[in-house]
C-alpha cells in the first residue's frame, strides 16, 4: 500500500474554473447569423444598410439630373435656369455617389473581417469540445476547411441580405415614383415585371442550394484525403506509394470537379433566363420611351432620363439575379458547414457543474458498465478501489480494456451505467476541463504540435517560467538533446513532432507531465519508444514523477512497472489476478506466465 505520508496537496496551475470560450450555437444558417448580428454587429449591419442604400439613391438620381440638364440646354434661350447649376449638381452626384460607395465598402470590410475572425474562434472553441469519437469520424483537414467555409459564407450572406436588398428597394422606390410621374402608363406593368423577377430568381436560386452543398461536401471530401496523404508522407515516401495516392485521389477530383461543373451549369442556365428576361423589359421600356418622345409626349430630357434610369435599373436587375445565385450558394455551403461542425456535443457539463477539487488522488469505481458504439461490451459490473498516491500497474493482452479504461477515467466516453469517484466526487457531475486538469498523461504515442519545443513542453502551462520549463526538461533528460540543437529550445519540431526521435518525443511528453503537477499521472506504455539507454534514464525521472501522486501505468514490458504498489492483470475487462509482483510471479497465474516469456527472451 502506498506511503500516505508523501501525500500533499497538488492543486493545478492552470485555472480550471476558466469559462469556456463558447456555449451551444445555432444549427441553421439564418439563426446562426441572427445569433453574430444580435451579438454586437447589428449596428454596424445597419450603418451598412444605411451607407448603401444612401448611394443607390444618389446613383439613381443621377438619370434625373441628367434629364434636367438635357431638357435646360435644349430650352436654353427661354429657360431661366442656367444649365450650368444643373452640370455642377450632376458632377456633385458622382462624387457623393463615390464617397458613399467608398465609405460603404471601407466599413463593411472592416465588418466583415471582425466578423469572420469571431465566427472563426467561436467554431474553433465548439469544434474542440467534441468527443473524441467524433474526431475518430472526421478528417482534420476537412473541419478547418468548413471553419473557414462557415466564417465567409456567413458575411456574404449578410452582405447580400443587409447591402444588396436595400439597395435595390431604394432603387425600385425611387425609379417607381420617377415612372409614375413622368411615364405613368408604364408604372403598373414595370412593378409587376420587377415583382415577377423578384420571386423567378429567388425560386431559380433556390434550386442551386442543393447544388452547391453537394459541391461543398465534394470539396471536403477531396481536401480531406489530400490531408490525411501529405500528413502521412513518410508512410508514403516509406512505401514508394506516390503514384498510387496520386490514382487515388483523382476520384475525389473527379466527384469536386462533376459537382462544381453541375452547379456552375445550373448558375449558367439561370443567368441566361434572368438577363434575356432583363434585355427584353429593357427593350420594351425604352421603345416606349422613344414612342412618347417622338409624339411629344414627354421632354427629350425626360425621355434621356428614363432610358439612362431603365439601363441602370436592367443592370441593377442582373446583378440581383447573380448575386442570388451567389447568395444561395453560400447558403449551401454554410448549411454543410453548421451540420458538420455543429453537430451536438457527445459529452457535456451536467447543469450545475462544479470543478473537481483533488486533494489526495483517491479513484473509486462502482458497477462500471461499458460498451462501444458498435455493442462490443468492454466492462460489465467492473469495480475497483485506488487508495490516494497508490501506484498501479494495467497489464493484460490487447483488447483487455486497458486504454479504454484510461479513457473512461478522463470522461472521454459516456458510460452505460455505474459511477467513477475521484476525492468521492462523482466525475459525472464535474466540469470536463477541471477533472482534465486534475490529470496528468503521457501516451504511448505523444502528440506533438508544429512548434518549438519549448511551446510542446509549456503546452500544460502556458504561464510557466524559463527556468521551470529548463527544469522539466532536465528531469526528463530532454535538456541534452535541446541544447545541442543551434536554435535550442527555439527548436521547431515538425509537424507531428517528425523531426524528433520517437525516444526524443516521448521524453518531451514526460517533461510536460513534470511541469502540469497534476495530482494523478497517467502512463500509456510511456517508455515503449525508448532504447535501453534512455529508458534507463528515464527511469528515476518516471520515479521522481510519481512521488505524491496517484500513478495508474499501462506496460507491456513489466520491467517497467515491477516496483509499482500492486499490479492489475486484466483481460476481457475483468481484473484476473492482482497483487505485487514477487505475489503475482510466485502464484504461476496469468502474470507470472507473461513474466517468464519475456524474462525468457520471447519479448
């Protein structure tokens, strides 16, 4: 049994009481924009409203000026206004119309890009609080992809619903009143046309959403697999698989490319029914423009602003028709993004969550019952007592249920039925980053960032010091490889940690346990990349690590966890035999066979 006297209290540097960045967000696209514009840029939507429609205004005024001066210099001898006044307020409407466009599209870039690196962090902050077999169904390369997708596709939406709309009510507003009073026979027929388009380009545009979300998931699946290849390069390179990876990436290609020409032939389609239907009301308006000022009807000023006014309202109306297109593709592909991303976390705080305080490291498991997705039963009726600072060794065949009683340990997997106690806090009913914080691992197969080795070590402190950075270091005797390098601890390690040796990875792993001092260490066959050398070193590292601490160690070598306070042989996710190891060997069970094969050479 452990020696409680060596027992303190540990409590973790990082403050486990840190809000999460993010809660639940909205599902569908509209309510997940409404949630960003309610959440502080509502006004600058509608300053952008505002902007915009100020300079459809201007611009559209500008056929009336321009009427003005047209009918002043043909009536110049009996006029009383000088056309001048009216060539200086149609330069004053270019240069307003300019300034506001200007100021429109200065502050909606701005909008935008706070937007974006806002929606960015808060898909960022969901996406890491899903389970870890959610990331088991996810290509990596994928999920930043539709992080990135989800962030743009919500601005350009916006942008068209709060910019574009409103810039097209204003023109419609004042071209209709302009129609009504100088053409007023044309003025029922023209609002219905533009009614009429209205709703054919939003139906046209609606049908493309399914188009284009095909396309995203297409694009995905093609970013996805060129991810998961050049993240496996030495497997690659390793198996001279270059041509083959090159084969088998053109069928994604070749589904990214027929989804992409799909979409962009529908768009086509739709553009040229909008713009036919476009030239032709065109045609119509300016033939009976030129009707009337050939009888007299109307002025030949009047008839210079009408035309000028049904050219800008027919290219106003084909862009809205592209622009349709543009918004209901995005639509799509934030509707794919949301799904994926969004999808509802496995594993979450109950209500009234508190953080786990550990002070002694005492684990109690009761009536476990575990199974996978798949109904592969792991634990039935498992239960277990860990005295605080007790030492514990997990051996057993693959498949015993070892990991996955790591796993458990760390709430990565919701459970069946029964209760896992830690201090005699149920660990169902704590917070999911403190119960983290409380526990200290170090894996079989270490994860490492694409940063320097300094930052990987500091992973578990971010706030540590130099010296205690140094410090763990050299108590995992990674010190010497460190210093060595020309840039030290600047060191950059590669993507996956590929510039180090398996041996150099996992001793940086064990340093950032050194620096955590979580109160419970766990061991994931931590030496199984060393030579004898290194593990030799590590050894009195691994000792000094466990001293005060609850310490629960899988092996497969048993060598390394011979001196451990009692030993667990599992095997179909039952404890067969248990005790120390002089116990286990001199009982001739299960321990004491595997003892003598690799005590024989056999491993």
């Amino acid at each position: 049994m452990p020696d409680d006297s060596r027992l303190s209290v540990i409590t973790p540097t990082t403050n486990p009481d840190t809000p999460p960045l993010v809660g639940a967000l909205p599902r569908t696209p509209f309510a997940f924009i409404w949630h960003y514009m309610r959440g502080g840029f509502r006004g600058h939507v509608v300053l952008m409203m505002a902007l915009i429609a100020t300079s459809s205004a201007v611009d559209t005024g500008q056929s009336y000026v321009l009427g003005q001066l047209v009918n002043t210099l043909a009536h110049t001898a009996g006029s009383s206004v000088n056309p001048v006044a009216w060539f200086a307020a149609l330069c004053a409407t270019w240069l307003t119309g300019y300034l506001f466009t200007h100021a429109y599209s200065t502050f909606t870039n701005y909008t935008q890009m706070t937007m974006r690196a806002r929606i960015h962090d808060e898909l960022f902050a969901y996406l890491l609080g899903h389970a870890p077999r959610y990331f088991l169904d996810q290509a990596s390369g994928a999920l930043a992809h539709k992080i990135r997708v989800a962030a743009q596709s919500s601005v350009t939406v916006i942008d068209y619903v709060g910019s574009n709309l409103a810039k097209f009510a204003v023109l419609f507003v004042v071209t209709g009143l302009i129609i009504a009073r100088n053409a007023p026979d044309l003025i029922w027929l023209s609002m219905a046309f533009l009614i009429g388009f209205t709703a054919l380009s939003a139906f046209m545009a609606q049908r493309l959403r399914g188009y284009a979300k095909a396309s995203s998931i297409a694009s995905s699946e093609q970013t996805a697999r060129m991810s998961d290849t050049v993240a496996n390069w030495d497997v690659v390179r390793g198996f001279a698989a270059a041509d083959f990876e090159r084969r088998t990436l053109r069928p994604f290609s070749d589904r990214e490319s027929a989804a992409f020409i799909d979409l962009r032939l529908a768009a086509t389609k739709m553009r040229l029914v909008l713009h036919t239907l476009s030239f032709g009301f065109l045609a119509w308006l300016a033939w009976n423009a030129f009707s009337a000022a050939r009888t007299g009807t109307i002025t030949v000023g009047a008839f210079t602003m009408l035309v000028t006014l049904f050219m800008l309202v027919a290219g106003q109306i084909r862009t809205f028709g592209d622009q349709l297109f543009v918004y209901f593709e995005h639509l799509g592909l934030l509707s794919d993004a949301l799904d994926t991303v969004l999808a509802p976390h496995e594993i979450v705080d109950v209500p009234g969550a508190v953080t786990l305080q550990v002070t002694r490291g005492a684990i109690d498991i009761h009536d476990l019952n575990f199974a996978y997705a798949d109904g592969t039963t792991v634990f039935a009726d498992f239960n277990l007592h860990i005295a605080a600072g007790e030492r514990i060794g997990l051996v057993g065949p693959s498949g015993a249920g070892k990991s996955t009683f790591i796993k458990l340990l760390r709430r990565q997997f919701p459970l069946r039925t029964g209760r896992i106690l830690i201090d005699g806090q149920d660990v169902a009913g704590v917070t999911w980053d403190s119960l983290h914080h409380s526990f200290a691992e170090v894996p079989q197969s270490p994860g490492m960032f694409h940063r320097s080795v300094r930052d990987n070590i500091a992973y578990s402190r971010p706030d540590a010091s130099e010296a205690e950075i140094v410090a763990a270091a050299k108590m995992a005797h990674c010190h010497e490889f460190i210093s060595v390098r020309p840039t030290g601890y600047d060191s950059v390690v590669g993507e996956k940690g590929m510039k180090l040796s398996g041996g150099e990875r996992q001793r940086v792993a064990i340093a950032r346990a050194f620096l955590k001092n979580a109160p419970v260490l766990l061991l994931d066959e931590a030496t199984s990349s060393l030579d004898s050398e290194a593990e030799h070193l590590i050894q009195d590292a691994l000792l000094a690590l466990m001293r005060g601490r609850t310490v629960i160690a899988i092996a497969h070598r048993l060598s390394t966890i011979m001196h451990m306070d009692r030993i667990l042989v599992l095997d179909g996710g039952k404890i067969v035999e248990q005790g120390r190891h002089e116990d286990l060997r001199r009982a001739g069970g299960v321990y004491a066979k595997l003892w003598q094969h690799q005590a024989g050479g056999f491993i």
